[in-house]
C-alpha cells in the first residue's frame, strides 16, 4: 500500500502563498490604452506637404524655427516629401530658392520663421521679384488670436512682401493652407514668372481639418502663354521696325526664359541693328557679332529704360535712339493685383 503523498506546507503566518503554474492567468486579447498614441488628423502643416507634393516641389531650402516647426514636423513625417536642404541662414534659404527657380524653371521653395526668419527672406524674394524667376515662400507666424497684439516675433510679413510678390496670403485656419500652398505654386510659375507667400499662424497649422479636399483641386487656370506669337502682332512689330529711322534691339531676360537667344542673334545679324541689354540679359549677343560692338552696345538699367520706352544707345555719333524694338520674351504679363 502506497504512502500518501505529504501536503504542503502552509507558509508561516505573512507569507505570500506559492504561485503554481495552474494559477497562471490566460492572455487576454484586450491590450492595454495607449494615451501616447499620435493623433492620425490631418493637420494644416500636413495639407501643406501635401500640396508640395501634389505640385512635384522636389527641393525646399529653409532654416527651422519655432512658428514653422509643425510644417517641419510634417515633411519629416511624409512619406514623398521634397527634400529638405537646411541653410545657414534665412537669406541663403531666399537666395538658394531664387536660383533653383531661376536655373529649373520650376518654383523654388524656401521656409523660414515668424519675425526676422521671415524679414531674411526679404531680399531673396526681392530679387526673384526683379528677374521674374519662380520662387514660394512659406514662412511662420504667431497664432491668429496673437495678430495685431506685438505678440513676440509678430511681423506683418504679409504687409512687407505685398511690394515684391506676385500674390501673399494669409492662412488663416487649416482648410485653408493646403489650397493657399498649392494656388502659390502655380502662379509663382504661371504667365511671367515671380514669388508668391504663404503666411502660416501657427495654430492653423497644428490644427484638424475639417474637409478631406485635394490641395491640388479647384486652383484657378493662370492664363498660359502660346506656343507662338500673334500674327497681327508680329506684323506690327515688323511695321514699326521698317519705318523706324535709327532702330534699336533692347534685349532682357525674357529672352533667356525663351531660350531664344540664337533667334535674337539671327535678328540682329541679319539686319545690322544695334543692341541694349539689361543686365539679366547681358551674354545674350556674342561681342563678336557685328551688330554688337563695344561701341554700339551698352546696358541699360532695367527698370528705367523698360518704363520709359526711349533708351539712349551707345553709337558712334553719340546721338540717341528714338526707336527701341523689344525682343520677344513670349511670356505673359504678371497678375494683375
């Protein structure tokens, strides 16, 4: 007869009973609340992005700051998000912006801070302004329930750029950002080329939207330039030019965007006239062409000599021409404000 197997001993008296592996508890499917886990809304920094992304913007050079962290905080998170090309300073990030524009012919885009991030753009964007070259701007900005009060870094960014942009805009809540992003890309590239602002308040940007619209739908259609010039007015020109005493070639950048360098060449070869530049036009002329000597060619300054229509140019007799005959720049004029 088998001995009964001896119980257990009990623990002395506060002592935690033994755990046994029958008492194990089963898994539990529920899992326990995250309270950390991430909001998945669609910010107004993300719509943003998204309409970079949906304009094929390949480059943004900016400097991070407080105001314009969460459009930061937004491309580091899209997935085909432009690259990002962190400068030294505000007015590099301007610059950098113009000359991608300038080269590519697509709107370079730069971001900076409220305040004087914003201010360091000035002469980037000014200067996109004065040679036509497509450049976006998104800067920072206090939030609106701050705007008027001098709140810390508060500037009229929108006020400063009016003079140099072809349009700025103020957005003012989230569903607003996407759309105002993506109509300042186009037109920064549409009919003769030239700078556009984004002001982003901070809490339009870290807010929800409200609407799932494309950032990309509904913009309006830029008026786009022909392929070709009119007819009529090619004959005008040709008119003008025929009955012109002492005719003059006044040649600018708009003959760079054309790419129709050789075509002036051909022109002013052929009938022998002698050519003014502006300075985004110098290079366009060989100094070899005999229509383009030192003596019968000159630059002149650009908003003075477009204004008024009536250039002096450098001739051997010193007299001045009467009859300026621009090269055809085949783009369209600015927006009208």
């Amino acid at each position: 007869m088998s001995e009964p197997a001896p119980a257990a001993a009990r623990p002395a008296e506060g002592e935690p009973e033994p755990r046994h592996d029958d008492d194990r508890a089963e898994p539990s499917d529920e899992q326990p609340a995250d309270h950390d886990e991430p909001s998945t809304a669609t910010t107004g920094a993300d719509a943003a992005i998204a309409a970079l992304e949906a304009a094929g913007v390949e480059y943004v050079f900016g400097v991070q700051g407080g105001a314009i962290m969460p459009v930061y905080d937004a491309l580091a998170e899209a997935d085909a998000a432009p690259t990002h090309v962190t400068m030294a300073h505000e007015q590099a990030a301007a610059h950098a912006a113009d000359a991608y524009g300038q080269v590519t012919g697509t709107p370079g885009v730069c971001m900076a801070t409220s305040g004087p991030g914003a201010t360091n753009l000035v002469t980037g964007i000014a200067d996109a302004d004065m040679d036509s070259d497509p450049l976006v701007a998104l800067t920072g900005q206090v939030p609106t329930a701050f705007l008027g009060n001098d709140a810390f870094q508060e500037t009229d960014t929108v006020g400063v750029t009016r003079p140099i942009t072809k349009e700025n805009y103020v957005a003012g809540e989230a569903d607003a950002v996407g759309p105002a992003v993506g109509e300042a890309v186009e037109l920064a590239g549409a009919g003769r080329p030239g700078p556009t602002l984004v002001d982003l308040p901070k809490d339009a940007s870290t807010a929800a939207m409200t609407t799932d619209a494309d950032p990309a739908a509904g913009l309006p259609e830029y008026y786009e330039a022909p392929e070709r010039a009119d007819g009529a007015a090619v004959d005008a020109a040709a008119d003008a030019f025929a009955r012109a005493e002492r005719p003059l070639v006044l040649a600018g950048g708009g003959v760079v965007k054309a790419a129709a360098s050789e075509e002036l060449r051909a022109f002013v070869e052929r009938f022998d006239v002698p050519v003014v530049t502006t300075m985004p036009g110098l290079g366009r002329c060989r100094r070899t062409t005999s229509a383009v000597s030192p003596l019968r060619a000159c630059t002149a300054p650009a908003p003075r000599t477009w204004r008024s229509h009536t250039p002096t140019a450098c001739s051997r007799s010193g007299r001045a021409s009467t009859t300026a005959s621009r090269a055809a720049s085949r783009r369209s004029p600015r927006k009208p404000r």
